[in-house]
C-alpha cells in the first residue's frame, strides 16, 4: 500500500496584496534597512547598538570578576 503525501504551500492572503497595491509606500525599505547614513533612525540604531554592546561588555565583565575573586578567596582559605 502507497501512502501519498500532500505538500501544503502557504500562500499570502489576498487583502495583503491588495494593502501594498493601495499603499505602496509602505512596501519601501526603511532608511536603516537602505542605508541612509545621515537619518536619525540610522544614528539612533547605532547608538542602540553601541549601549547593548557596553551593556553586555560590563555584564561579562562583572562576571568575569566574580569568577576571579571567589576563586582568590577559595585558594586562601584551603588548607
């Protein structure tokens, strides 16, 4: 006996087409996603990116601390 699969394709709803046909602005890149340098989305995701990046440099870094001194404070209290 044979088994037979379907395969399901997705398809877009058709308002949607209808939405970009109607507004066809919004179908446009951003200009962080084309690459303006000089919009203020651009340098407002740069400095997103540059606070994220601190963020998680001091986070590793107190960990990294943490690490050290408790295995400074191990080493000087064994025996």
């Amino acid at each position: 006996m044979k088994r037979r699969f379907r395969i399901r394709r997705y398809h877009a709803p058709p308002g949607l087409a209808v939405v970009w046909l109607v507004w066809p602005l919004n179908a446009y890149a951003c200009p962080v996603c084309f690459g303006e340098p000089d919009s203020s989305q651009t340098r407002g995701l740069q400095a997103a990116i540059l606070l994220l990046g601190g963020v998680a440099g001091l986070l590793v870094t107190g960990i990294a601390a943490m690490v050290f001194t408790i295995r400074r404070r191990a080493g000087r209290n064994a025996p």
